[in-house]
C-alpha cells in the first residue's frame, strides 16, 4: 500500500496538472467552429487586430446573428464621434441598431458593440471614474443579459477590469509589433495567434479567419465569418475616419 501523499506533493501535482493545460491549450490545433456557436451569451468579449483586419465587421457580424437566432437589439457604443460621422454611420445600420456614447443607454438582453474601446476604457484611466463605472456595468452584464464587444488593437490599451471580465477573446491578424508589446499575460496567446494566421495563405482567407480563445473551457476555437449585409465601403472607410477624433481624444489621456 502506498503512502498518503503529503499535502506540498498534492501541491506540485497540481501545479504540474495546470501547466500541462494550459501547454495542451497552446500547442494543440484550434478546433473549428461556426462563429455563433463559438460565443457565449451574456458574456464579455474583446477583438484584436490589426487596422484594417475586419475587427467591427466581425462585431457587426456577431449582432447580426444574435438578431437573427434571438431577435436582439444591437446598440453601438461610440464614445467620440463628429456629428456628421455619426449621422453617415447612422444611415448605412439597420433599424434594430442605434448608437449612443452614454453607457447608461446600454439596453438589456442586447449585443453592445464598444467601438474603439481605448477611448474610454484605457488603462492608464483605470482609476477614474469613468472606469469604476464600466467596472459596474461588467459586473451586471450577466444580470441584464448583455454580450459587450470590446473592439481594440490589442488588450495593453485596454483597462485590466475589462480584459480580467472576459470570456472570449478574438483575434483578426494580429502584426509581429502586437506580439512584441502585448501584456505579458496574454503574450502566448497573441503568439499564437499570430503563427495562426501566418499559416492562413491569402488575404481574403485571413479577413475572413478568426481565432477565438474560449475561456471558460480554457481552448481555441478557428471560425469563419462572412460580412454583414449592410457592410459597405463606405461604411468601412467611414469607421476608420474615426480613428483621427480617436488620436486626439487619447492625447488628451495620456498627458
């Protein structure tokens, strides 16, 4: 008969148990999956990427089939925006689709699309108000039955109370500079997926391609996603002419 083990033997094990997980996450191929069943709802999600890699698309995208399956709302959450950006983005949505910039406007039982998220979730305000408060709105968004997308280059912007709330992480091809700069937390993902999407031979299969870190059963998932009806180019070009109100807005944080 064996021995009992001590408690400081139970402990190693363990630990040994853990880093074998999350090393099999790593290193085994991402399963495949469609990109509905792939998320969770309610939920907190984050997408990743580089400009011009289809990161509100696949938001857009995302709204579109929980419309769909469960006839949601989608509300389009854009902190700063020129009127006449705003009222052109307006008129290219569908009528289940409204934008607002207050987070007090965040209806329940809807998908919430936080655009250019940096503005005003950034780390370097994590101690601001702005932040306590969408802390808050995190915490209930089980509660109120709400999928929150946060959409961002990549997660260093991001205030650590969003990208500890997480539940799904989404990548777009990512650059090598992501991969260098990350969080350290989340540097072998991001190292993943970047060799996922080296692989991916063409650039109208990478825009289409996705890989989904699933964190509540801690694996990858690779999906595919088509555009959205009413996603044009004009549409596109109009969301990256937000980039420059957002240069400027982020000037103003990081003073």
């Amino acid at each position: 008969m064996n021995p009992p083990l001590s408690w400081s033997e139970k402990l190693k094990r363990y630990r040994k148990s853990q880093s074998e997980d999350y090393a099999r996450a790593i290193l085994q191929p991402p399963v495949k999956s469609s990109l509905f069943g792939a998320m969770r709802f309610p939920g907190v999600v984050i997408i990743m990427g580089d400009i011009r890699s289809g990161k509100t698309a696949l938001a857009h995208e995302i709204a579109r089939l929980y419309h769909e399956h469960r006839g949601l709302s989608a509300i389009l959450h854009i902190p700063t925006a020129p009127d006449n950006i705003r009222r052109k983005i307006k008129k290219g949505l569908p009528k289940w689709m409204t934008i607002v910039s207050d987070r007090k406007l965040w209806t329940k039982e809807s998908i919430v699309i936080y655009d250019e998220a940096a503005q005003s979730a950034h780390s370097r305000r994590s101690q601001s108000g702005d932040a306590v408060e969408l802390d808050d709105l995190l915490a209930i968004s089980g509660q109120r039955q709400q999928l929150v997308l946060f959409i961002s280059h990549h997660s260093r912007k991001l205030d650590v109370n969003v990208c500890t709330a997480v539940h799904r992480i989404i990548w777009k091809r990512p650059t090598y500079a992501h991969r260098l700069w990350e969080r350290e937390e989340m540097s072998d993902f991001t190292n993943k997926a970047f060799d996922f999407f080296k692989d991916i031979k063409g650039v109208v299969a990478q825009k289409k391609a996705s890989l989904v870190l699933d964190l509540d059963n801690f694996r990858f998932l690779q999906t595919v996603n088509q555009l959205p009806p009413w996603w044009t180019d004009d549409l596109s070009c109009l969301f990256q002419d937000l980039e420059q109100s957002k240069k400027e807005v982020m000037q103003d944080y990081v003073r």
